[in-house]
C-alpha cells in the first residue's frame, strides 16, 4: 500500500490534540449523511406521489384514445380490430363522450358522460375495483341506469336506488322554443377513483342509452386502447398514428392528455432535487474548514516529510485520502439511512405520529391511506455520484495547501 493511503488512514484513525478538529469532522460526516438521507427520502417519496398519481389516473383513463375529428367515430368495431393487431394492444373499448348537467332535488351539477359497454370497459379501466356501490355490469341496455363518482353523488346527494334527471346540451327545436332534452336514470352505482377531477365529475351509462340520448346512432366518439406497458403508450400510438394515415382519426396517449399533472410533479422534483442538493454541498464543504485546520494542525509533520523526499503531489494525496474517507463514510452512512428510511415510511410515519400525539398525514386531506414512498436505485446513485463528487471537490484546496507548505517555514519555530 502507498504510505500516501496509510498516512491517510493514520490522520483519520489517530486522536487529534485539538479536540475541536475531531468535533468538525464528525459534525461533517454527519451533515453529508443527514442531507444524503434527506435528498433519497424525499425523491422516493415524490416517486410514490407519481406513481399513486399515475395508478389512479389510469383506473379510470386509457392508455391511447383513437377519435375522429369530430368527436365522432363510424365504424368502430373496425378501428379497434385494426389496433388490436398491434401486439402491443391487449384491449379495445369504443365510448361515447358528452356533456350533461344533472339534477337532484333542486340540486344541479354538471357532469361528463361516458357512454360505455360495461363488459369492454373492464379490459381497458378498472372501474370494477373502484366500486363503492353497486356494480358497473348494471349498466344494462336501454335500463337508462347511471353510475356516479362518488364526489358528485355527494354534491348532488343521491344514493343507489334514486333516480336524477339528465339533461342533454342537444335540444328539441319546437315552434315556440329550443327545450332542453331530458331523461331520468336511475343510479345503480357509485365509483371512488381516488383522482377529484373524475370523481367529481364522471358519471357513466350504457352506451346503447347514450346513443339513443346524443342521437348519435350507431356512431361512438372513438376507442379507448389498453397497451402492455403504459410506459410504452406514446410509441404505440406513434405506431399506430402510422396505421392509421389517411383515415380522419386522431391518436393521443395517456401522457399527453394528462402532462401538466406528471409536468407538475417533475418540476417540483427537480426543485427539491436542486433545494437538498445544496444541502448536501453544504455538509460535503464543512470538509473543506475540518482539512484547513488539520493542514494548519500537521505542518510540523508535512515539513518533516517533505526533508525526506516527500514530493508536493504525495503530500496532497495524503489529506485528499483522508477527506475521502471521512466523506465516503457519511455518503455510505446516508445512503443506507436513506434508503432503510424510504422503505419503512408506511411504519416510520405511524411510529412518529404516536409518540408526537400529532397527525403528520391525514388521509381525509389527502386521499391516500398512507404516505406513499418508492426507491428508483437510478436516483440513489445519481445521489451518491454527486455526494461523491462534491466530497472529493471539497478536499482539493486543503490538500492543495498542504502542498505549498515550505518546510523551512515549517520549522523554523520548532
């Protein structure tokens, strides 16, 4: 071994007379632990948001949409066989989109239709696990029988059995005037999704009765596609945008219909990424004082050295050794506090909150049973890359120094 590495091993292993340099250093490791535990906790969490974000979203959305341009699609059964020549599409479900206001006891909301085939739509959503009430195969055809998210049963204060009456934007041209058109379905299920925008504002009923209802015939307003992989969704419908060249369909993905909540999300990750990350300067820098004070503390030895041969290049290895060391070892400790506190949040959070006496998540507030948390070892190493990079910057200068000792200087006094 070079002595370079044992004289780093010596500084680091070997009780200082100052105690204050010992106090620095451990107070350095520390930080650069306690920021590295932070920064892995806090974008294992933000991972959790996304994901719990992006799961509730597609309970109830499509991977891919295929429309026409006008909202209005022919023969469907022919696109949806089309695309499930892809094999990358699992399923196909045509649906019919419209807007409605529903009223309820002199209680008026308005309300996005979805006009769906019960049987298809299980393959391409996952309305029968969000169920509350009832079943979504009570959709049956011409029943003229509604399904409601469970925010907007609650403003209209409705329950299974009741009837609302809906009202359809198309009206009936009279001599008189234009009515508005209305018909009364009976709620036969209540759906929570866990996402406001659908649960307060979805409501589903058969297709054939919003065929009959929109006067629309046999037409749909396009088809909801199930793809594999959902991470996948915006190459399928590349793909199938090029099937379907020539014909007056439009193909969207998951990823475009929602991007400015996923946009959100990674905006405020990259922020805390950024914030923590300074943290962490802060605490790998704190190195930088604790090796001034030990270049200070060692000069005697550095000029005694450097009579023996020393040359300013092994003098320099030495205290980057020792730096390194010091800040591998509060890196090593922080990764692995991060990563066992990441993992356990579902028991670190209850634990605090009992022996606090206060309620750090609430999940009427917030919707989520518990705080949601997922590890991606691609940003534990991101973490410990740039950890490791700050520490060994922070040793440069004082090692530097140390190298432009002049042992004449040195030693003059001792």
């Amino acid at each position: 071994m070079n002595y370079e590495i044992l004289l780093g091993l010596r500084y680091v292993r070997a009780k200082r007379r100052n105690g204050f340099i010992s106090f620095i250093s451990l107070i350095s490791t520390l930080g650069l632990a306690l920021g590295v535990a932070a920064l892995i906790t806090v974008l294992s969490v933000m991972n959790g948001f996304q994901k719990e974000l992006r799961t509730r979203i597609l309970g109830v959305a499509s991977h891919i949409q295929v429309t026409g341009y006008d909202n209005e699609l022919g023969d469907w059964q022919q696109v949806a066989d089309a695309a499930l020549k892809n094999p990358d599409v699992k399923a196909a479900a045509p649906y019919i989109s419209e807007q409605a206001m529903l009223s309820f006891d002199q209680t008026v909301r308005g309300a996005m239709v979805r006009g769906v085939l019960p049987a298809a739509e299980d393959g391409v959503a996952a309305f029968s696990q969000h169920m509350r009430a009832g079943r979504l195969a009570d959709l049956q055809p011409g029943g003229f029988n509604i399904v409601l998210g469970i925010e907007l049963a609650r403003a209209l204060q409705v329950r299974v059995g009741d009837k609302v009456t809906l009202i359809a934007p198309q009206g009936l041209v009279t001599p008189a005037a234009v009515l508005p058109r209305l018909k009364q379905f009976t709620v036969v299920g209540v759906f929570e999704a866990g996402h406001f925008e659908y649960d307060a504002s979805l409501a589903l009923i058969h297709m054939q009765d919003a065929q009959a209802l929109y006067r629309m015939e046999d037409r749909v307003s396009g088809v909801r596609l199930k793809v594999a992989d959902l991470f996948e969704a915006p190459r399928v419908a590349r793909a199938l945008h090029e099937q379907f060249a020539g014909q007056e369909l439009l193909v969207g993905d998951w990823t475009r219909q929602h991007a400015n909540f996923f946009r959100a999300i990674a905006i405020e990750k990259n922020m805390m990424f950024i914030i923590l990350s300074l943290i962490v300067a802060v605490a790998a820098f704190n190195i930088v004082s604790m090796l001034i004070m030990v270049v200070t503390d060692k000069q005697a030895d550095i000029a005694i050295l450097r009579t023996l041969g020393a040359s300013p290049a092994s003098m320099m290895a030495v205290f980057v050794v020792q730096g390194a060391l010091i800040g591998g070892f509060g890196l090593l400790l922080g990764v692995a506090g991060g990563v066992l506190l990441a993992g356990n949040l579902d028991v670190v959070v209850p634990a605090i909150e009992k022996i606090a006496g206060v309620s750090l998540w609430s999940s009427e507030v917030y919707f989520i049973p518990e705080l949601p948390s997922e590890i991606l070892w691609s940003d534990v190493i991101t973490v410990t890359v740039i950890g490791g990079v700050l520490t060994l910057a922070a040793t440069l200068y004082p090692s530097w120094r140390a190298s432009r000792v002049q042992p004449a200087e040195a030693l003059r006094y001792e």
